[in-house]
C-alpha cells in the first residue's frame, strides 16, 4: 500500500474499532491506481458527522451538515466524510439536502465519473461497482449513470470532464459529449469563480490543446468570458501550454492570444485575484511593445516578468523556450543594479551634495541617477555620483 495510505490507517481502524465501516475514496484511490502522485487522501465512513468528532481529539468542522469533518492525524489532515445520498439539487450546483446512509455504494453512486466512484479498504482491495477500473485501463471519462442527470446535479462537472481530458490525457465518451453538447448552456448557471478554477487546470494540464479543442466542440468555450464567436480553435491548439511553467503565463498567453484591447477588463470577467491580473497586465505590456530589450526595460520588468514574456514568446513562436532564455537572464544579470536598492547613494545624500530640501526634487534626482547608472554613464560609487550630482549643479543642467 501506498505510504500517504498507511499513515491515515490509523483514522480507519479507529473507526472500525468502534462499529463503523470506512473506506478510502474519491480522487486518491484513481491516482494510486495510474500510477500518479497522491495528493489529499479522502476517506468515507459509516460514522455520522457528531460521531466523528465523538472519536477523534484534533477536528476541524468544514460542513458537518453535509458530513463532512476534517481529521487532523500526526500533522496531517483527511476529510472524513459520512456515506450520504444527495437530496433534489438547485441552481445546477449543490444539492437541496443530504441524507446520511449506511451504504457505501450508494455513496458512490452520487459521485460524478466511474474512476472517481471507486473505494479502497484498508488491505488495499478495490471496491469498484461501476466499472472505473475499466475506465482507466480505456482511458476514457464516463458518467456515474446517465450524463445529462449528473450535469444537472452540477454543471460544472462538464468542465471537470474536460479538466481530466487535460490532466490525464483521457478522452471523453461519446455518450458524455453528446450530453455536454446538448446541456452546454447549463453552465451560465455556474459561478465564474468555479469556472475559473477549472479553466486554470484545463491549461496547465499536459494536454491542454486537446482539452481546448474539446471545448470548442462541445461549445462550452461560448460559454467563457471575453471569448468572441469568431475565435478560430486552430488560435489554441498549436500552443504547447505543457511548456508554460505557471498560471500567470498561461493567462497570459491566453489572452494574448485573444488579442484583446482590455486585458484588465477580461481578467477582472474571470474574477482572478488582482495579483494575477496584475502580472499578467504587466507581460501583456512588453510582449505587446515594439523594439529589443534595453538595461531601462530589463530593470523596470524585472527578472521574472522579463523570462516569462521571452518563455511565452518563444512557445508562440514554435521554439524551444530555455535556449532562448539563456540570452535573457546573461543580459539581465549584466545590469549595473537590479533594483533601486543597489543604487549606491540615497536620497539624504543627495538633499546634502547640492544643499536642497527633501521634496519631490530629490526623487527625480535619484531617478537621473538610477538611469545614468543603467545606461553605463555613470559608476555607480558615491565618488563617481556626488562629482556627478556637482557638475550637474555647476551647469545647472539635468541630464536626463
């Protein structure tokens, strides 16, 4: 048995000591099982939500109305979870009620795909009654039960197809398509935050391209913001998005892509956080400016900006990204500075030198300075500044 496995053993034979049935669930028991890196491990029980916490000395109550209690063992923490069916769902998102019941499988009927219904007991056999293990060995997504009822129980879950499509190189069920296709609109009923989640997995997963493709087939891409009806798939599906290395250059090479006039706007549609919508404003700014790389523009990007616009920009080109970024970070790290910091005088040095008062004159002094030192007009010692800082007075020019 897999490791993060033995360690939460202790939670289940708790529970069976104590007349409950417990079991590992849910997207773990699919990963062990292809081979992936676990990440949570879940575990469903017998036991009611009060029992749970009866039992167990470090919980965290996230939704005991829905049977839900978070088990912290040894540092860890397992979301344990009482076997329940779900009552009549609304909004296409969430069920009315629960009903907590002593039957596992039919715990398992509620779930969303057959390789996502499956259960493992603490000896490591697998509980499968819906065929997931089939599933995976066909590398195929299917519906527990009939498609259309588990996208109206959440229609997200048709956005999860394709996120799995991307992240496991899965294809979709005909059955399933057909299903999305017909009930695509469903998801106007889901909140751009959730959405937004799942878009973010869809391209950062290894194949994203086919995952995008998908989704145009399906028309669920109508359904996401700032994406015009005119916006051809062929736009998408050469980028090799496995090659970008974080969210904020895949947003970025996502509306890059979209050629938008408002990059702000659209990232605020996605209600991403304004740290994201900041940087990716920012590598939409150079990627979009004319003309090289100079000392001004490395220093102002910053390192990190500067390597994932060259990144983006090579993957968009069809290049191989680390040889071209080699040039990038030799030319960054031959800078004079890197930031103001290093700048070798202060702003109460110059206030000294040419004997004025601390006020906005100092700060474009400094930003003469911070310029003359990129440009390799002037060393950056306090020698070379203040004989500098001198002259200038001398003449009473500034030179900028």
């Amino acid at each position: 048995m897999h490791e993060q496995f033995r360690e939460a053993l202790p939670i289940i034979d708790k529970l069976e000591e104590n007349g409950y049935n417990a079991f590992f669930v849910g997207g773990a028991v699919r990963d062990v099982i292809l081979g992936r890196d676990i990440k949570d491990i879940d575990i469903a029980t017998s036991a009611l939500p009060h029992q749970i916490l009866e039992l167990f000395p470090k919980t965290i109550d996230v939704g005991a109305e829905h049977g839900t209690i978070v088990v912290i063992h040894k540092e860890s923490s397992y979301e344990v979870t009482t076997f329940r069916q779900d009552e009549e769902y609304k909004d296409f998102r969430r069920p009315a009620s629960v009903v907590f019941i002593d039957s596992l499988i039919e715990d398992l009927k509620r779930r969303d795909f057959t390789m996502n219904a499956m259960a493992m007991t603490k000896d490591g056999h697998i509980i499968d009654p819906f065929l997931g293990q089939q599933a995976i060995l066909n590398r195929e997504i299917i519906t527990v039960g009939k498609p259309e009822d588990r996208f109206h129980e959440d229609a997200l879950r048709m956005l999860r197809a394709i996120r799995f499509c991307a992240q496991l190189s899965f294809n979709l069920a005909e059955r399933t398509i057909q299903a999305i296709i017909k009930h695509a609109a469903l998801l106007k009923h889901v909140s751009i935050e959730r959405i937004s989640t799942e878009f973010e997995k869809i391209l950062a997963g290894i194949n994203a391209s086919a995952a995008i493709k998908l989704m145009f087939e399906t028309t669920l891409i109508k359904y996401m913001p700032c994406i015009n009806s005119d916006i051809n798939v062929d736009t998408f599906i050469h980028i090799k998005w496995e090659q970008l290395t974080t969210a904020t250059e895949r947003w970025t090479m996502f509306v890059y892509l979209l050629d938008l006039e408002d990059v702000k706007m659209c990232l605020k549609k996605w209600k991403l956080p304004m740290k994201v919508i900041r940087s990716v404003s920012s590598n939409i700014h150079y990627l979009t400016k004319d003309g090289a790389w100079t000392n001004k523009t490395l220093y102002d990007a910053g390192l990190e900006t500067v390597l994932e616009v060259e990144r983006i920009r090579a993957i968009h080109g069809e290049l191989d990204p680390e040889p071209h970024l080699a040039a990038f970070r030799s030319q960054f790290a031959a800078l004079p500075i890197h930031n103001k910091k290093q700048i070798a005088v202060t702003g109460h040095d110059v206030a000294e030198w040419l004997q004025i008062e601390r006020g906005p004159a100092i700060g474009e002094w400094l930003a003469n300075i911070e310029l003359q030192i990129l440009n390799g007009q002037l060393e950056n010692t306090k020698v070379a500044v203040r004989e500098w800082l001198i002259k200038c007075k001398q003449t009473s020019v500034k030179h900028y």
